[in-house]
C-alpha cells in the first residue's frame, strides 16, 4: 500500500497501525487527526506484548494494519 492508497483510506474514516521495533517495541498510527506517522503507545515489555496489544487494535471495523 502506497501513500496515496493510506491518504485514501483515512479520508474514508479509517486508523492505519504499524508495528516498529526500532527502539524498542512500540505501535505507531496515522489518522484523520494527523496524516504522518507517530507513537500511539509504547513501553511494551516485549514484542509478544505489543501483538497482543495490536491484535485487540485490529479488533475494531475501522482499524487496519499497514
């Protein structure tokens, strides 16, 4: 998916997620509120923690993953 698809679908109401490791475990997002990525939640303890945590995320109709 390219930027222009991303720009596509949060002006259609849709939260783009996005797992990063780089310092440490985090998710990163990008909506309506601010098309660039930034830091939605961090400090997870380890990777297994920030998935579980992602995997709920997705659970809502309008969040999808980058």
């Amino acid at each position: 998916m390219n930027s222009t698809d991303q720009q596509k679908l949060i002006i259609a109401g849709y939260t783009l997620l996005r797992r990063d490791d780089t310092p440490a475990p985090r998710i990163k997002i990008r909506s309506a509120l601010n098309f660039e990525w930034q830091t939605f939640e961090k400090n997870f303890a380890s990777k297994a923690a920030r998935d579980r945590r992602m995997n709920e995320l997705l659970k809502l109709s309008t969040t999808i993953e980058d």
